[in-house]
C-alpha cells in the first residue's frame, strides 16, 4: 500500500468515526452498510483498497458480526468483493461493468423524465445539486465536484418520487464513483458537465421534459465514452 493509499484510508476511516451517531441506538447491518455505500459514493475509499475489520469496527463501534453482514450486503451489490484468506476489497470495475453501469442508467434516469407528468416540477433537489457542483469547481475542490455530479443524477431519478428506483440508482451511482477514480486529470473530466447540468434543469424548469431527456441521452452517451476510453484494458485487481 503506497503513502498516498494509506492516508487516504485513514482520512476515510476518520470520516466513519463521525458517521458512528449515524447508528443511533440500533445500529443494524443494513445501517452499516448505508454508511459505507455513501462513504463509497463520495469517494472516501478508492478501488482496490482492504477495508479492515478492526479499525472499521473501532470507528463505528459495532461487532465484527455487523460489519461482516454489511460486507455481505455491499458485495451483493458489486461495491465490495471478498477474497479468501485475504479479506474484503473495495471492487475494482471492469470496462463491462462501465458498459452496463450506463446502460442501467440511460433505462432509469431517462425514464425518469420521460414519465413526468405536467409542470411544475420539482426540481430543487436538482438545482442544489448544480449549485453544490458550480461552487465546488469555483473552489477547484473537484472531488467535492463529483459528489455533487452524483447527487444531480440521484436528484433526477428522484423526480420519479419511487422509493425502489431511490434505492436502485444509490447502489449504481456509488459504483459509478468507483470509476471516476481512473481519470488523471478530474478537472477535465467533470468541468464539462457542469454547464450540461445547469442546461438540464433549465429545461425541466421551462415545462420541456422532453427537450431534458434528449440533453440526458447525449450525456450520458458522451460520459460513457469518455470513461471507456480513459479505463485500462485488464484493470489490476
């Protein structure tokens, strides 16, 4: 584990000791799990890194029965993968897994729109988002960018008011954070989507849901793309 790595992994098992007033007196797996998936989407804890039990445990203070059940949740989900007699890693992805990452989301996220009903809609959740990721890019914090670039995608699939697809694109938008983390320069990466972000919800708010989608598709092709080509052939696991 390199310097870099392992401070990282402290400064994210940190974040965790401030999540453990999350649990509450019933702290559960499930519970677990939601703070580990978001730690995820934010990307406190980069592919490829050992998550140990003790200092994971320490920091939330629950037992290794709780954290290994939250293992088994996040596995399930693709987030984690557990290698025998070695432990348990954060994934690494695959250009696959880049592929049908997108296609997941052109499905739900542009689904999302297409079924909108007649305007106003609401879209606060949605400009926040833009505004969060604007401010970032303006403080040149672009890992904070990202997680806003997250939380607009969240946002808009949120316009569904469903449960079940909030629940569905947590767990695709905290593995689409596991890629960001291949591209060398996220300036150049991220700073783009930021006007096509504002464009989006200045649509929705015009009453076009119609006129958002096609601008969705278009993005999330262009996005695609780009991490294809920026993603190694066979990733080291």
């Amino acid at each position: 584990m390199t310097a870099d790595t392992s401070l990282a992994l402290t400064d994210a098992l940190s974040e965790l000791a401030a999540d453990r007033a999350l649990l509450g007196r019933t702290s559960t797996a499930e519970r677990v799990a939601a703070i580990l998936r978001e730690r995820i989407a934010r990307g406190s804890f980069r592919p490829g890194v050992r998550l140990s039990e003790e200092r994971i445990c320490g920091a939330l203070g629950v037992s290794r029965n709780t954290l290994r059940e939250a293992f088994r949740l996040l596995t399930h989900e693709r987030l984690l993968v557990h290698r025998l007699n070695k432990g348990t890693f954060v994934r690494v992805l695959t250009a696959a897994d880049i592929m049908d990452i997108y296609r997941v989301r052109r499905l739900v996220e542009c689904a999302a729109l297409r079924e909108l009903g007649e305007p106003p809609y609401r879209t606060g959740e949605v400009r926040a988002a833009v505004e969060a990721g604007e401010k970032a890019a303006a403080a040149g914090i672009w890992h904070d960018c990202a997680t806003a670039n997250i939380r607009f995608h969240q946002a808009l699939a949120g316009l569904a008011e469903s449960p079940r697809t909030d629940d569905l694109m947590r767990g695709v938008l905290a593995e689409l954070r596991l890629a960001f983390h291949i591209m060398d320069d996220p300036r150049r990466f991220h700073e783009p989507y930021l006007a096509r972000n504002r464009q989006i919800v200045r649509t929705l708010e015009a009453g076009d849901p119609a006129g958002a989608e096609r601008l969705l598709g278009f993005y999330l092709e262009d996005s695609r793309r780009q991490l294809i080509e920026a993603y190694p052939e066979q990733p080291t696991r």
